[in-house]
C-alpha cells in the first residue's frame, strides 16, 4: 500500500515525504512544478537513502489520475497541492478557485471511484479570519478575508457535505499555523519564487544579502511590542503531525480537524530578535505601515491535536532559526 502525496515537491510536502520514507511508508508524489523544483527529489533522496517515485501532473489532470490509482494500491492522500500566496489571490481569483478547490473536487472524485478514502487536507489557520480571542481552538467561528482563504473554507465545507454524505470517509483537515524553519541536513527548505511574502524567508534573505532590510509592517497592533504575533511551527514538526493524522485515519474516526501549532506566540521583533541571537546576523528593519488584511495576533490551542493525535511541537524558536538559516546559507538560490 502507498500515499498519494500530492504536492509533495512543495515546502511542506517534501518534509513529509522524508519522514514518510523514514517510517518505511511507499510514497508518489504527483506535482505540477508550478511552484517547485525537480531538484527537491534527489536532495530527498540523499536524506532517505531511498527513491523517490515522482509523476509531474497536475490535479486538475483527471485521465492522468484515474491512471495513478489504476498503478498504484493507494490507500490514502495526502493532499498539499495548492497555491497559497494571498495577495495574488485577490489579483487572480479564479485561478486560485479553480486549483484549490476544483482541483481537489476532482481529486475526491477520482479517489472515491477508486474507493480510497482516507484523505488528509491541507487547511490552514487563516480559515479563523480575525479571531476574537487568541488561543484559537478548533470550535471557533470560520470566516475568510481573501480568494486564498476562502479556498481552503470552501474546500473544507465540501469535504464536510462529502463525509456527511458517505460516512466512509475519514478526513483529517488539518490547520496549519505558520511553518517555517528547514530540514537539519540544510538540504531541503522553502524556496519562494522572487521577493518573499513570508517573514521567515523575508528575514533569512535579508541575513544572506540578497534583500537590503526588512519593513516591518506596523507596530501599533494591540500586542506585547505593537508587531504581529504568531504561531511559528517547525515544519519537520508539522510533517510528524501528518504521520499521525494518517495513523489517526486508520482507526476510522470519520471527518477531524486538528490545529497543527506549538500554542506559543512570537511578534515579528521578537523573531527578529531571536534570529540575530540565534545566528549572529543583524537584520536591518524600518517599522513601516501595516499590511492590508493583516490580523494583530494569531497563535493556536493545540491541545486537541495534542490529545487525539498524540503529538506535540518540540523543536525550539531557536531551532527554527538555526534550520532556516543553515538552509538559506547553504542555498541562497533556493534550488537553482
Ligand atoms: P508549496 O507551494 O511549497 O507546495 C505546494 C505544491 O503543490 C508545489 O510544489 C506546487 O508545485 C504544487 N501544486 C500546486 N498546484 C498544483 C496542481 N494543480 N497540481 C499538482 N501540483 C500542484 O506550499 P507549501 O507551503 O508546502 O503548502 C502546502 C499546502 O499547505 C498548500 O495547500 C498550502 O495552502 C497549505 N498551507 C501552507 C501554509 C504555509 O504557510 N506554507 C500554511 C497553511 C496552509
Ligand atoms: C507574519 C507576521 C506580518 C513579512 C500567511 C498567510 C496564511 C498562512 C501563513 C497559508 C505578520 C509580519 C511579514 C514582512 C512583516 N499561509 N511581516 N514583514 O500573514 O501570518 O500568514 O502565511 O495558509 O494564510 O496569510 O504570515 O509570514 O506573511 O507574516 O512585518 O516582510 O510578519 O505583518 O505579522 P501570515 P507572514
């Protein structure tokens, strides 16, 4: 029996693939490459000591998934494929409708044709829009503020109506705060494609000289120091989460949605703070307007994820940014 990872050449996708072939588990990756590198497989391969079997295609590609079931036994998905950048959600909408929840439309469809359906779903934090109270627990209101995030609300309402419709199913959504950091080897990382919207990779290319300083956006939040906090998990930690919601898949518990966060939340002056502690790097900044759309706190109630899926968080801030920045440094071109 095999995993479909879909998006699995991607960030957090091929961080799970590595703690996926460690555990002995047969993996396919199916991705598009439209927001990674063919590179990411052989560095994959030289952490596992294993091959990797790779199909370049698309989700939206509905012939080429009917032939990937036919091939290979799946008996579960887990499905990263997505575009995620916000802001160009709201310049091209459709486009991002279209992939994230067609795509994964017809991904459900072909995998029940096939009767494989055991499903983990890549949703995220930004489904809590503008939380009243922080820490967020699963049971909080949902709401979106952009295409991108509507996306993945939408998504996880249709895979709800699918499991309602046929309690066969068992789906994990799983709701990402914000990963960042990098496998220890320095080998695999986040490679953003141009200037990054992220902080973690904003800050590392700052570290490395290829961005002059970081605008800080805003410091008038209602916040420890007036800058944004939030919830930064270490993406080998995120990937561990996946290993368990699959297992958790196994004992048939139907739809489950898990915050995937440590529970602990860090302004953006404290991470630079602790990057340049960590690393000895000074990050230049200027405190510059707030980013529109832009929340003042976000950090998670892990504790049901922790309970149910018996996992935690474990590695450090420190860790974080030792990772990000042995990746950065050893890969100032990303896969290039
Ligand atoms: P990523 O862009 O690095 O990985 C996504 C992968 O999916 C890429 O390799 C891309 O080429 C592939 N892909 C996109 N559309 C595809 C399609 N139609 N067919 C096949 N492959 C396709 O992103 P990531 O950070 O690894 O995120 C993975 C998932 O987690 C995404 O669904 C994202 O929305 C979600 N998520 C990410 C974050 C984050 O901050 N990184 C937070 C919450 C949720
Ligand atoms: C973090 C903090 C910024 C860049 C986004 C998506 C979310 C999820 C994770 C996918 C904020 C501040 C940032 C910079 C800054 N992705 N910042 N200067 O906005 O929490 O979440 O990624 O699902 O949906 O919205 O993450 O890393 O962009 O920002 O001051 O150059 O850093 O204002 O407070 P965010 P981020």
């Amino acid at each position: 029996m095999a995993t479909l990872v879909t998006g699995g050449a991607g960030y957090i996708g091929s961080h799970t693939v590595v703690e996926l072939q460690q555990i002995n588990q047969d993996v396919v990756i199916l991705d598009n490459l439209s927001n990674s590198s063919k590179a990411v497989l052989k560095r994959i391969e030289s952490i596992t000591n294993k091959a990797v079997t790779f199909v370049e295609g698309d989700i939206l590609d509905t012939e080429l998934l009917h032939s990937l079931f036919k091939q290979y036994q799946f008996d579960s998905v887990i499905h990263f494929a997505g575009l995620k950048a916000v802001g160009e959600s709201n310049e091209i909408p459709l486009h991002y409708y279209k992939n994230n929840v067609y795509g994964t439309l017809n991904l459900c469809e072909v995998m029940a044709q096939h009767s494989v359906k055991n499903l983990v779903f890549s949703s995220s934090a930004t489904v809590y829009g503008d939380p009243e109270t922080v820490p967020i627990k699963e049971s909080f209101p949902t709401s979106a503020t952009n295409p991108y995030g509507r996306s993945k609300l939408m998504v996880e309402e249709m895979l709800a109506d699918l499991y309602r419709s046929d309690p066969s199913w068992n789906i994990a959504l799983l709701r990402y705060f914000n990963p960042i950091g990098a496998h220890e080897s320095g080998t695999i990382g986040e490679a953003p494609n141009g200037i990054p919207n992220n902080l973690m990779p904003y800050i590392t290319q700052v570290a490395v000289g290829k961005l002059k300083q970081l605008s800080v956006f805003g410091n008038d939040y209602n916040t420890i120091d007036g800058t944004g906090v939030r919830d930064y998990i270490h993406v080998v930690d995120l990937a561990h989460g996946h290993l368990k919601a699959l297992e958790k898949l196994n004992s048939q518990p139907g739809l489950v949605t898990y915050n995937l966060g440590t529970g602990q939340g860090y302004s953006v002056l404290q991470m630079i703070n602790s990057f340049e502690k960590a690393t000895g790097q000074a990050i230049p900044y200027q405190i510059s307007a707030r980013r529109a759309g832009d929340i003042a706190e976000c950090y998670a109630d892990p504790q049901f994820a922790n309970q149910e899926l018996n996992w935690t968080a474990t590695k450090s801030l420190v860790e974080m940014m030792e990772d990000s920045w042995r990746w950065q440094q050893n890969n100032p071109n990303g896969y290039q």
